[in-house]
C-alpha cells in the first residue's frame, strides 16, 4: 500500500541519493521533480530517470546529443532500444530514420518526451524501439559505445551515411574501420571495378 501511494518523485529523490548522493541531491531534485511529463513517469521509473538525467546535465551545446542504446525488458532476440537526448529544437523523425536504417535496424516505435528542467530550457527525450534482423541476440553491452558513436558522427557529417554502416552491428566494427573500406570500395571503383558502391 506504502509503495502504490508514494510518488514519482520521492523515488526520484531516492534514485538520486543512491546515484550521486546527498550534496548534489538538492539542486537536482529541485530541477528535475516535476520535469519529466506524465508519459515518461508512466514508461520509465525514477531510477532510469535518473541516467537520463546525468546525459541531460552532459548536454554542452545544443547540437550536443545524449545516446543509450539498451535492451528493453521483455524483448525479443531482434529489438533494442535507442535513446536520443537533444537540448534546442526538436529532432524531425525524417532526420533519424536514415542513419538508423542504414545502421541495419528498422524503427518500429518512436515516443518523445518533453522535459522541462525548472530555470533551464526543455529538453528533449526520443525513445526509438528498434528492430534488427540478423538472426541473433545481440550483446548490448558490447556493442553500445560503437554503435552511439557511429550515430554520432554520421549525425555531426563527420562520417558518411551509407550502407557500409551496417558494419557496426553485423561485424562489430567502429567508424573509423568503416570509413577505411568505405574508402577502399571507392578506390576500387576510380580503379574501374565493376561493382557498385551499393553492391559492395
């Protein structure tokens, strides 16, 4: 009864004492209490809250980009989920879905969340569900640094967005090894190979 009647935010509270402790409690409790809209406090509880919280507080610029890719409770062997965090304007779903089908999953889910830190401006949360199809479970933790900072550079342009970035989940590989045979394909191409970049 004592758990069906506490509120959101005093778990929020809590979550955070265990998570940075008593000193830095305060001010966060204070900015993030009533921050979260009423969709999120449904989907997620205060201890996720929480990681989202600290990429918030991560954000430097407004093209800055908190990133989370996790497996959600409950899923299939094909899904994941992808958290996208931007401070500014709104990300348009016609921006993401690109990198991440040519990333090698499909979007079959997308929820956005408003958050609204008290003295800051809002923030934005997109919770992707994904879906991939290559036959297997996927380690998440294995892959989550490489597959964020794939989406990361291809989001700032500092990496192409093509097929070969497939490669992240179905061969393990980082950016930069995608980029030397993005590079090499394309010197085989000037060479007069046959095939295309789209083939290859």
């Amino acid at each position: 009864l004592a758990a069906a009647t506490r509120a959101w935010t005093d778990d929020l509270r809590d979550a955070l004492v265990d998570h940075v402790g008593d000193e830095r409690t305060g001010a966060l409790h204070e900015r993030y209490a009533e921050a979260f809209p009423g969709a999120y406090r449904e989907d997620f509880t205060a201890r996720q809250a929480v990681h989202d919280i600290d990429r918030i507080e991560g954000l430097t610029s407004p093209d800055d980009l908190g990133l989370s890719l996790y497996a959600p409770l409950d899923s299939t062997v094909d899904q994941l989920a992808f958290k996208v965090v931007r401070a500014g304007r709104p990300i348009l779903l016609s921006d993401v879905l690109p990198l991440l089908e040519n990333m090698g999953v499909r979007v079959n889910d997308e929820r956005p969340y408003e958050v609204r830190p008290l003295g800051r401006n809002p923030v934005w949360i997109y919770d992707f569900g994904l879906q991939h199809d290559l036959g297997a479970e996927l380690q998440v933790d294995e892959l989550r640094e490489t597959f964020q900072d794939a989406f990361a550079r291809v989001w700032r342009a500092e990496a192409e967005n093509d097929g070969f970035n497939r490669l992240v989940l179905a061969a393990r590989l980082t950016a930069r090894e995608i980029t030397i045979l993005r590079a090499i394909a394309k010197y085989l191409r000037r060479a007069g190979s046959t095939f295309s970049q789209a083939y290859m």
